[in-house]
C-alpha cells in the first residue's frame, strides 16, 4: 500500500509540474531569446548527475515566465569555473552560492550581483547541535565522537563543518570517529536525542521545522556553537556582458516572481522564496566571509 500511495503521489507531483513548466502564453513566448545560465555544481551535492537537469526545468521556467527570455542552464563546475565562463562570455549569467562569489570576486573583479536568492531566510547560519542534558562544553569534547550531518544540506554547513568544527586546520574526518549523513534534518536530530550520534550540523530553517515539528524534542536539544552570517545566494553577471536593458529585464522579473500564483509555484519547485535587491551590507558581508573562510587551495 505505501508503495501505492508514494506512485500515486508522486504522479500527482509530476503532473502539477507539467502544467507550471507549460508555457505562460503566447505573448511571452513571441519574446524569447536566448540567454545561457551557469550554475554552480555545489548546487546539487547529493543529487545524482542523472536528475540534475530535471530539477534544474523550474528553474529555468521561472525565468521565462517572469522576464519572456528562453534559453540555457547548464552546469559550470565549481565557482571558478563559472567565473571564468562568464569573463568569457560562455555564459551570460550564474548563480553561485554567497561565499562561493566573494571567492570568485578575489579573482575575477568584473563580477557583479544582480539579484539575491533568499530560502527563507536572508541571514545564513550552521548550527552545531548537542543534547541540552549531555557532557559536551565546546566542540573540542567531541574529538574521536560521531557527527551527523543530514543529506542535502546546504553547501555553508559543510563548509562550517570543514573548516570551523574540528578547529581550523584539522581534517573532521580523523577529528570525528564517523560522520554520518542521514535522510533527513529529523533524523539527525533525532539521533542526537537518541545517542546514535553526538552532534549534528543544520541550518536555520532546518532548525526551525523540527521545532514547529516536534517542539518537545527539541527543548532537549541545545546550539553548542553557531557559524559566522554567510550571504545569501546571489545571481551574477560580468560587467559589460549584457546591455543594461536586459539585466533590468531579468532583474525585475526575477524581483516580481514571488507577487504571482505561478511565479510562487516555481520559486517552491526550485526551493527558493523570493528573489531580492541586493543588500546595502552585501559587500560586507562577502569581503567578511572570505577573510573567515579563504578560498581553498588550488588543485
């Protein structure tokens, strides 16, 4: 019967995403041309090559109902990489993580942001979670003691729990006896409650639900430590790429998406909330987050 249940489900889910993927009319699409979109590889950790490209098509719906323009997502390696594609206008915009654009900016000045990608929250933060009753005082009590840190959790976690967990430095691998990734923020959380594991590292927002989820269980929980602000997503383009009234096309289509029934059924499939102007402090923010996480060394 679950089995049941989930392919009924589940074809229910792929026929809503049908109908938001058709086209929004005929007006719009007398509009299109082609702009190619870079994202960055970072954005789909655990997610199999495979299912990139279909959880990539609300995304790319997205952009061309709210601003008539069709054309390409693509994949770029990692920030560099999607740098580089944009100064040599192999594409004409990215999307990048926060922290993977200061990064990027070090190296490629003519970035600029366009627009931010806020999920819910604009401030970022790793939470490392230990039980409220257990022994653990700082990070450094849980050296030879097991992690979890749930699959799919967002790219700023795994780079609190590289460089800030075990200290700068050390490699969390030799630091934790095992890290573990369970299916979920619930579970991770759970297991902390349970003894399986000793820690957990989650978001914000992850944490949020667990508490509107199971409010009890997580009155035993407690934030050992807390990760500096990351900066949000951001969608970026190279200076002198594109004419001004093409970014102020796809930037106030973007800004809009959130104001229509089917611009907010696209921001959900692609796991965003809204995009948004760029913050007066985000300059701050992101020459900040480079000097607490320099890029890492190259290959």
């Amino acid at each position: 019967m679950r089995k049941l249940k989930w392919i009924g489900l589940t074809a229910v889910a792929l026929s809503a995403v049908v109908f938001l993927l058709m086209p929004a009319g005929q007006a719009a699409e007398s509009e299109i041309k082609g702009i190619r979109i870079g994202l960055v590889r970072t954005l789909f950790r655990d997610t199999p090559t495979s299912l990139i490209d279909v959880l990539s098509q609300p995304l790319k719906a997205l952009m061309q109902s709210q601003t008539g323009m069709g054309g390409e997502l693509s994949l770029a390696g990692d920030a560099f990489d999607l740098s580089k594609k944009l100064k040599e206008h192999k594409v004409q915009l990215g999307v990048f993580h926060g922290f993977e654009f200061a990064w990027a900016r070090q190296r490629n000045p003519g970035l600029k942001p366009l627009v931010v990608v806020v999920s819910h929250h604009r401030q970022l933060h790793a939470h490392l979670i230990v039980r409220k009753d257990g022994p653990v005082t700082s990070s450094a009590d849980l050296k030879g003691k097991a992690v979890a840190i749930p699959h799919g959790s967002r790219e700023h976690c795994h780079l609190y729990l590289e460089r800030r967990c075990p200290g700068s430095g050390t490699d969390p691998r030799k630091f934790f006896s095992q890290i573990t990734t369970p299916a979920s923020t619930e579970d991770a959380l759970d297991d902390v409650i349970d003894g399986a594991v000793q820690a957990a590292i989650v978001d914000r927002q992850a944490l949020d639900q667990y508490q509107q989820d199971k409010p009890s269980r997580c009155n035993r929980l407690r934030v050992l430590s807390q990760s500096e602000m990351f900066p949000t997503g951001v969608v970026a383009y190279q200076e002198g790429d594109l004419d001004e009234s093409t970014l102020r096309r796809f930037h106030d289509g973007m800004i809009s998406a959130a104001s229509t029934p089917r611009g907010r059924e696209l921001l959900k499939l692609s796991r965003i909330t809204a995009f948004e102007e760029v913050p007066a402090d985000y300059e701050q923010l992101l020459l900040d987050i480079a000097r607490a996480y320099p890029p890492r060394p190259e290959k």
